[in-house]
C-alpha cells in the first residue's frame, strides 16, 4: 500500500492542474444534480418485519390517513373563559374548514366529532390528518394550518401547531459552527506555524465536504435520506477531513526542512503518512458500514452516507495534497529558525531540547500504576450513570422552547395529559367476517389494561374485516409506561383473538419509535463485541503484540462507557440542564451509543496506531521496554493533542443546534474525542505500557507466522525505485508498525 501511495503522490504532484480540475469537475456535476434533480430529506423511522410497521403498512393500503403524519391545532380560551362559547366554537369552526382546504390534507377532525375538550373546557384540538409522510409535506400546506390557527386568535384565542408533521430540522449552518471551524483553523495556524500550510489543510478538507455532501443529496431522489444522515456525514467529513490533511501535511514540511526536494517529498509523505490516513479512514468507514447489519433502514443510509464522507476526505487527503502542494512547491518549507525546522534537524532530541510531549509521559509513567488507577477510577466514576441508560427517539417535547410545536405539545401535556401527545393505533381484522362487532369488543377490553387512559370507538377502514382503534396512554411517548403499554397490548393479543375472533396489532408513531428503540437496544452489545474484535484483529496484524490490542480495546469500552454517562447525566438527568440551555430531558436518542461507538471506534485506532508505532519502533531499535515509551511517545503527543483539539472544536461547533437528534451526537463525539485522545492514549496508554515492560511486545511465533504483513508502514519504499532520492538515515531505519518513519518526522514540535 505504501508503495502505490507514493507512486499516486508522486502523480498528483506532476499532474497538479488535471487533479483539482477532476476535483472541481466532479463538485459541480454532483451540484447540478442536486440543483436539477433534487429530491426531499426524509426522517421517517422505519424498522422492517416488526410487528409496527407490518401494521403501519397494512393501513397505508386501506386506511392512508391513518399512515400518514398529522398535525394538532390546539386553541386556548383566555382567562376564565371557555372554549365552548359560542364565539369560541365559531371560531374553531372556521378554522378546521380553513385547515381542510390547505393542500395534501386528507381530513380534518374538530373537537366535536373527537370530543378532544380538556376537563376544564379550557382546551381543544383540532386533529389534521395526512395521508403522506412528514417528507412529503409541502411547506405551503404547513403554512396553510398555521395560517388558519393565526386567524381564530382574532377572536381572542391562544393557538399553536404541533403533531407528527414538525420533526428534526436537520443540517443547519450557523455562526456556532463557523466558529467551530474558525478554531480549528487557528489550532492548524498554531501547529504549522504557517498561514499557508493552515489555508491548504481548511481547503482541502472543504472540498472532501463540499464533494461528500454533494454526493449524499445527489442520491436523495433515489434513496430515503434524512436530515440527520447529512449532519452526521457534515461533521464527520469536516473533522476527519482536517485531522486527514493534518497527517499528511505535516510529514510533507518536515522534510522539506531538511531538504528534500518537494516533489519526492510530496511522494514519501504520502507513502508514509498517507498510509496511516487510509489505514484509520478504512476504521472508521468499516465501523459505519456495519451499521447497516442492524436492518435499520435509516439508520443504515445513516452509516453509509457518513462512510461516504469518510472516503471522500481519505482520497482527497491522499490526491489533492499532494496536488495542491505541487501549486505551492518550496513555500511550504518551514522558515530557518522555526521550531518546525528544528523538530526536523533534531528529530530525537539530541540537542538537548525537552519538549511538552516528553516531559508529560515521563510524569505519567514515573508512578505508572497510580496513573492507571487513578485514569481508570475517574472514567469508571464518569461511566456509572452510564448504567440508567434509556433509549428512546425525541418528539416535539424536545423542540425549542417556544416554538409553535413545543407549545402545542406541552399545552396537550397540561390540559389533556401527556398520552394524548403520543396514541398508539390498534389494528383488528377479523378472517374475512365484517369487523364492527370484533373491534368494538376489542376496545371494550383494551379500556381495562393498566396505563390506558382512553380509548376512541373503532373505525373502520375500506377492508370491511379490519378497525382502528386509538389508544391514548396515560404517559408521554417516551416514557418506560408507555412502552409496557404496548408490550401489555401485544401479550394480550392471544387472548384477545380467543375471545374476539380478531389480530391485533399495535402500530402508529409512538409504536413504530418504540419498535425502533427497542431494535437498537437489542444490537448495541452484537455491535459493540464485533467493533472490539475487529479492533483486536487489525491491532495485532499492526504491533505483531498481545497486550497492546487488548489495553486499546480496554480503553475504547473505558471512553465509549464514559462518554454515554456524561451523556445519560445531562441529556437523562438533567444535571447542567439549565446551564447548558437544553430544551428537554430524558431518554437518551436510540441511535446515539451506536453511532458514537462507530466514530469512536475509528478515531480511537488512529490515535493508538499514530501514538505507539512510535514506541514500537524505539523498542525495535533499542530493546529497553520504559525508554522505547518515553522516547516513542516524544514527538507524536503534539500531533495527537492538535488531532484531537480540531475534532473536539468541529463537533462542538454542533452542539448550539437546536435540534432534538444532532445536540446529543454533537455533544457524544465532542467529549468521547477529549475523553479517548487525552485521558486514554496520552495518558492511560503510556502508563500500561510501562507497566507491561518488555511483555508488551510479545507475540507467539506462530501467531507471527499466521499473521499477514499489512506493510501499512512503507518498509517496502526502501526498495522502491521511486524512492532513490531519500535522505540516507531514513532508508535504514527497521520498522513493524505503519507510521514509524511519520512519527519519526511528523513537522510537529512539542512546546
């Protein structure tokens, strides 16, 4: 791989103007797509074969706007008044006929045929149905409603809409992300030394973005794609696309400082460093992809498209580096003098410089086994709410505060109780014999069920055998009694088809969500165990070492572990709530712990590989187990640290968002980045390796043999023709990990 890297370096940089000419090419081709073909986001959750959307299905045949999104005008009488007076009803009345003729409605229930009249008359709610789903509704027809509920507060009533129809705002681009990316320029800035080293790294990764987005939309007309996919794929392309560039670039100056010519060494940087980004691209990629054996189809698109960005940030780090350093050629070179030109004339420290790097790991290692106790005992503090863990999707409980739905929401909540924010659909079909009869028995026995608060007479759908029948819980969507609710309703079912003669089925929004969380719930520990084998298996081909994959995968738990109990304690508990601005608290989102698993999992091996390749290879060339740590970690501690600053600052950019599904990601993969980089492979790493001493490298023979040799680490340049004009130190260094010679000589200083 380090061979062909180099050869597709060396090209890139000879044919500079033909490869950001493919790049620009391909972005505007897939920008036209997108301008000319366009298709709508779509953020319905959907889980195949369950019993939910078997149902939901069935409806959408003989029922649609029973399938459909709807949507809830709720009117509020003022002070002392009631809804029922005839101003009021008047006005109601002309706003559900209002509401009918907005576009793609398919019926409009006022409170006189539903009854929906709060206890103390101070309330009601006019029930807009739909028969498409929320990515089918048309801005104007939302508008439209929320016209016809403006108009009735010219007669004195407070109005707000909210239902199924409002959702996740998806990608926004706002000044919290600008800043995001603002700091991460500066952190290049500081890194480099140099504006224009900083400037390439910002564009290069912009163009990877701009093309892995363009991409993503470009498909929408032909695959289901959400809003919540294309923020993922945003900050993933954004963050690793730098960190990727960040890599390259820096081995590239490095050895211009010490005088290699440009083109050559445009080719080794990416041979070397260029291998370690496609060795943690390819980490990261596989982690997201297997997201799609969930059976999950969002949540598959999800995995998939951000794996897409992934790639995209890979082959533009591995081409249009080299390319763009071919327009910038000897500029680049660090300035005498500088102390990116002194790391590289004194890459071991020789002269006596003590750098940051090497001052911290001697301070870590000195007491090694305090510092793993002390590392272990505070991420496993972190981690314990971890262990209240609830999983469930947001609804408009979680909106702005202030928001039209959030308003209508919480006024439900108040007046009716939260249940009737969430219904459940209860489908009954009898064999072939009209249904009336088996439906209405049916609700008479769904009325005895604990946690039920209400249940609608049955209606009929344009299947003779089958009735609907609305369920209202007594508890919002999201709550632990809701979902036993409808684990209550599904274990009667045998019973009910006993007495009745009729199936039933529990389907509708608040079933389907739960049918969702559920499935995640079932595949976070399959998917956690194969990530942490995947992670042993690529670790021990790398190091050629059984202690090592073992403390990286016992690190990844300790992070991933931490992280969601940070989560679980603001975004389930509520600690900081208030602080912190968050609109609502409760069940974590379901998606959440296998996304942040996928990512994590992905950055975690680049920062171990970049980290103890170095301390492998002081290891193979000097055999005393504590120096090859202290000595390995010197130079890679800086280029770990910017790594995982520019991560942090490009996910927290996200955080301000005001949406339900990405400010937990945000969040998650924000502090999980802070956690793994700083607390586990600068900190917890260095300490277990030092304690393992020469154990650390040890591999069974015949695990040496059966192994394959990924050569990830460029050994074979020293062969390659191509590469006759390096630096003679450099050809003769023995190495067994795939950024040896980058950490040797990565640009980077330490203080």
């Amino acid at each position: 791989m380090a061979v062909l890297l180099h050869r597709l370096g060396r090209s890139a940089y000879r044919h500079r103007k033909l490869v950001l000419g493919i790049w620009l090419v391909v972005l505007a081709a897939l920008i036209a797509c997108v301008s000319v073909f366009g298709g709508k986001l779509d953020d319905r959750f959907t889980v195949p074969g369950t019993e939910s959307q078997r149902a939901l299905d069935t409806l959408g045949r003989t029922l649609p706007e029973a399938s459909g999104v709807n949507a809830q005008i709720v009117f509020t009488a003022p002070e002392g008044r009631r809804v029922t007076d005839a101003r009021f009803t008047a006005a109601i009345a002309k706003a559900e006929a209002a509401a009918s003729k907005a576009p793609q409605v398919s019926a409009v229930m006022g409170p006189a045929v539903t009854g929906a009249v709060s206890a103390d008359r101070s309330t009601a709610i006019v029930q807009v149905q739909y028969s498409v789903q929320r990515a089918e509704v048309s801005a104007s027809s939302l508008d439209a409603i929320e016209q016809a509920a403006h108009a009735a507060q010219e007669n004195g009533l407070q109005t707000s809409v909210g239902g199924s129809v409002y959702g996740s705002k998806g990608v926004h681009i706002g000044p919290s992300e600008i800043i995001g990316v603002a700091v991460a320029l500066l952190v290049l800035v500081v890194t480099f030394g140099s504006l224009l080293a900083a400037g390439m790294s910002l564009l290069t990764a912009l163009i990877g973005v701009a093309v892995g987005l363009a991409g993503l939309l470009a498909l929408a007309p032909a695959v289901s794609i959400s809003s919540t996919a294309v923020t993922l794929a945003l900050m993933l392309g954004l963050a690793v696309g730098i960190d990727y560039v960040l890599f390259i670039l820096s081995r590239h100056r490095q050895q211009l400082a010490r005088g290699t010519e440009p083109q050559e060494s445009a080719a080794l940087a990416n041979g070397t460093a260029g291998s370690a980004v496609v060795f943690a691209g390819s980490t990261v990629i596989i982690a997201l992809a297997a997201l799609s054996v969930i059976g999950i189809p969002f949540l598959t698109v999800m995995g998939l498209g951000a794996a897409g960005a992934v790639l995209v940030a890979v082959l533009a780090a591995i081409t249009l580096v080299p390319a763009l350093a071919g327009f910038a050629g000897a500029r680049l070179t660090p300035k005498s003098g500088s102390k990116a030109a002194q790391q590289a004339t004194d890459p071991d420290g020789s002269a006596g410089q003590t750098t940051l790097g090497a001052r911290w790991v001697k301070f870590v290692v000195a007491k090694p086994l305090l510092t793993v106790l002390a590392v272990a005992g505070l991420l496993l503090t972190l981690a314990l709410p971890a262990a209240d863990l609830r999983l469930a999707l947001p609804d408009n409980a979680s909106a702005r505060v202030g928001s039209t739905e959030r308003k209508a929401y919480d006024t439900i909540s108040d007046k009716f109780g939260p249940g009737f924010n969430g219904p459940l659909l209860v489908l009954t079909e009898t064999d072939g014999r009209p249904g009336a009869q088996a439906g209405s028995e049916v609700a008479r026995k769904l009325r005895d069920l604990k946690g039920v608060k209400a249940v609608l007479p049955p209606v009929p759908t344009r299947d003779s055998a089958q009735t609907v029948i609305q369920v209202v819980p007594e508890t919002g969507p999201d709550s632990v009694r809701t979902d036993r609710l409808v684990r209550d309703i599904r274990a009667a079912a045998p019973e009910l088809r006993e007495t009745t003669a009729a199936t039933v089925a529990v389907t509708g929004t608040t079933a389907v969500n739960i049918d969702v969380s559920n499935r995640l719930s079932d595949s976070l520990l399959p998917f956690i165990a194969i990530v942490i084998g995947l992670s042993l298996i690529l670790l021990t081909m790398v190091f050629r070492s059984l202690v090592v994959p073992l403390k990286a995968a016992v690190g990844f738990l300790l992070s991933v572990t931490a992280s969601l109990g940070l989560v679980v304690a603001l975004f389930q508990w509520g600690w900081l709530a208030d602080v912190l601005g968050l609109a609502h608290t409760g069940p974590v989102v379901s998606f959440l712990p296998i996304i942040l698993i996928g990512v994590l999992f992905g950055l975690a091996m680049d920062y171990e590989v970049f980290l103890v390749s170095g301390m492998r290879e002081e290891w193979v060339h000097t055999g005393v187990a504590r120096r090859s740590v202290t000595d390995g970690a010197r130079h890679s501690v800086r280029v770990v640290t910017a790594a995982a600053l520019i991560m942090f600052t490009v996910f927290a950019g996200f955080f301000p968002l005001d949406d339900a599904l990405i400010k937990p990601i945000a969040f998650a993969l924000a502090v999980g980045v802070a956690i793994d980089a700083f607390a586990v492979r600068l900190t917890l790493v260095p300490a277990v390796l030092a304690l393992a001493g020469r154990h650390a490298w040890w591999l069974p023979a015949w695990l040496d043999r059966f192994l394959p040799d990924l050569d990830v680490e460029g050994t074979r340049l020293q062969k390659a023709p191509e590469a006759e004009h390096r630096e003679p130190e450099r050809v003769s260094v023995p190495t067994t990990s795939h950024a040896s010679t980058l950490l040797q000589a990565d640009g980077f200083t330490d203080s």
